[in-house]
C-alpha cells in the first residue's frame, strides 16, 4: 500500500466538515498538524468550541477517510481551545473572562431563565469553564435555579467570589438578598448594581460568562451594550404571535449596538402529552424558524414544553444537570455547540496578546 504524502491527506481533509461550521476542516483552519513517516499518518485537529460530545466521533470520521484513501494505520486526535473574541468596538474583553454571551427575551415567561441555566451546564459538559451572572436585579432567579443559597465570601472586603454550583461559577443579587426582599430602585441603581455585580467578582479564568437578562428591551440591556463587553447574543422565544414579535425587538436592539445575535431558540415548541405520547404544538408552530430566516440568523434549537425541565429548575437541579443523558439534555448540549461554533467563527481578540506599553519620565 502506497504511503500518502502530507498533500494527499489534506486533500482528504477537505472531505470531512466541521459538522457546525459549515466548512471542511481545512478551510476552517482547524487541522494544525498532518504527519506522514512509515506507513503511519498522525493528524491532530483543534476546534475553537468546546466539543466533548463530538471529538471522538469527529476522530473515528477522520481516521475512517484517510483510512479509505490508502493509508494503512491512522491516527486522528481532536481538541478544542476557547479563544477570547471581538467584542463592542469602544469596549474590550475583561480579564479572566474569554466571552460573554448574554441570552435574551423580548418578554417575560418564555423561558429564558432556564434556558440560560441549561446552556451554561451544557456548555460546561462540553468541557468550557462557564459563569452565570443573573442580570435580573429586580426578579433575580438563577440562586433557585441552580441551588445556591447564602451569601458570597470575600477576602479583601472589595471583591465578591463567586458561587459554586453543578460545576459553575455564579454571581446575583438574591445572594446578598433575603429571597421575599423586592428591589424597589430606580434605573441608575440598578445599571450600577449590575456593573458591580459583573466587576466585583473574581471569576476565575472563564471561556464564557453566560448573562442571565431580564426582559425586554430597558435600562439593563443599554448598560449591557453600552459598558460590558459582550461577544454575542442568544434570543430566547415561544412559537407564539405576541413572543416573537417582542423578540424581534431584542434582536434589532442587539444589531443596533453592534452585538452579533448568535441564534435563536425556541422554548416550549411542542407539547408531548405524559400520558398517551401526543404531540401538539399548543403555542403555535414554525415561529423561531421563520423568525431566524427573516432575520437572517441561525435556529439553535427548539425544546419541547415538557414538566421536567420546569420541576428541576424549580428545584436547584437543572435538566442537563440532573438528567445529563438524557434527550433534553442533548439538545440543549446541541444548541450550546451550535452558540459556541458561532461565535468561534467571529473574528478573534488579539488585544490581551500585546504588551502594554508604558511611558516613564526618568
């Protein structure tokens, strides 16, 4: 059997698709190593998601074409690394944070909450170090959701650290709140209050920082654009009339400030009757799609209205935490991929690579 020069595998490489990019490997820059020396070929490949999930089936995929086109004994390893990207133009990313992803709603009651929960589990699963920063100051709900109760510790009197929960970092209002205290401020109280929340943290060496935000369209999502850097944004919706037509209100206010919108999902699309197994759309069907095609963004994914996802999160233990193998579990690992490889394909921020120059009168 003929030995196959670095070029030929290439070539081979060029068959086998990022599967969320949307580009073979090549093209998307990810094979970073190609080795030919005595029958053998050694090929490693990095992505710039995190992909748990998927580089072992992603390494079989590789090792099977190359296999196929003449090389005797193959070796394929697939890795990832999280790089830190662009964020607002005035703005730059902060430290210990590579990326934060804020998820939105036009309205209340869709869901979003939870979904940002789930999202930064399963970002987590996929292998990234993620944070949750509750950005709801007046309704603030992620302490319930992930199970945290008490106070955050600080050292110097300054700085907060934040909550440990299901393997995440986490910060909100409802930790230095009695649970039943209403948060009678005015907007500058609360803009500032979110400002603190997000600087006075020590995170520590985070891929993402997924930001919890309240509804609508307010003060809190011009602070989020104006003053904290932000590399992309998901919006969450229903299939129902009056929920996407204030989605697409959070969507033009994210293209208004210059905040990519990495997608859409679609919360509740399909109810699946417990008892018998029937499905009915009751909220209406097609909308995020649609909704993602006029916009001209990507459809992350749709989740069924199910009782499950509600309990849990009521009760401190998300879904993709309590049920990690289960299939509400792998579509929310699903949309994270997706989000993730979205805003890896953006361009990259290279300011943290560069010295900082200072000038001295001496």
């Amino acid at each position: 059997m003929a030995q196959l020069t670095k070029g030929q595998v290439e070539t081979v490489l060029k068959q086998v698709q990022d599967p969320y990019l949307g580009k073979d490997l090549v093209a998307s820059n990810a094979v970073k190593k190609v080795e030919t020396e005595a029958g053998s070929v050694s090929i490693s490949v990095k992505l710039g998601y995190p992909a748990n999930g998927i580089v072992d089936d992603l390494a079989a995929q590789i090792e099977a074409k190359v296999s196929e086109a003449g090389a005797e004994n193959v070796q394929a390893s697939v890795s990832w690394q999280v790089e830190a990207h662009t964020v607002q133009k005035s703005l730059k990313p902060l430290d210990n944070i590579k990326n934060i992803i804020a998820v939105a709603s036009g309205k209340g009651g869709v869901g979003k909450s939870t979904t940002a929960a789930n999202l930064a589990l399963a970002l987590s699963m996929e292998g990234a170090m993620v944070g949750v920063l509750d950005a709801d100051i007046y309704g603030p709900s992620q302490p319930r959701m992930l199970g945290v109760s008490g106070q955050p510790k600080s050292s110097d009197g300054k700085s907060l650290e934040p909550m440990e929960a299901h393997g995440l970092q986490a910060m909100s209002i409802g930790f230095l709140i009695d649970e039943e205290t209403p948060m009678i401020w005015r907007g500058p109280m609360v803009t500032q209050a979110l400002e603190q929340l997000l600087n006075d943290t020590c995170w520590r060496g985070l891929d993402y920082l997924v930001v919890d935000l309240p509804p609508g369209t307010g003060d809190v999502q011009l602070t989020l654009a104006q003053k904290i850097p932000v590399s992309g944004a998901i919006i969450v919706t229903t299939p129902q009339d009056i929920a996407l037509l204030d989605a697409r209100k959070g969507l033009k206010m994210f293209e208004k400030v210059e905040v990519p919108v990495l997608g859409i999902v679609e919360n509740m699309s399909i109810h699946i009757c417990s008892k018998c197994g029937h499905e009915e759309p009751i909220f209406g069907e097609g909308g995020g799609q649609q909704m993602a095609d006029e916009s001209g963004v990507d459809m992350l994914g749709a989740l069924p209205l199910d009782i499950r996802i509600r309990e849990q999160a009521d009760g401190g233990n998300p879904s993709v935490a309590m049920m990690p193998n289960s299939r509400i579990a792998e579509i929310y690992r699903e949309i994270a991929r997706k989000a993730a490889a979205k805003l890896a394909a953006q361009s990259k921020d290279y300011s943290a690579r560069f010295p900082k120059i200072v000038i001295q009168n001496t």
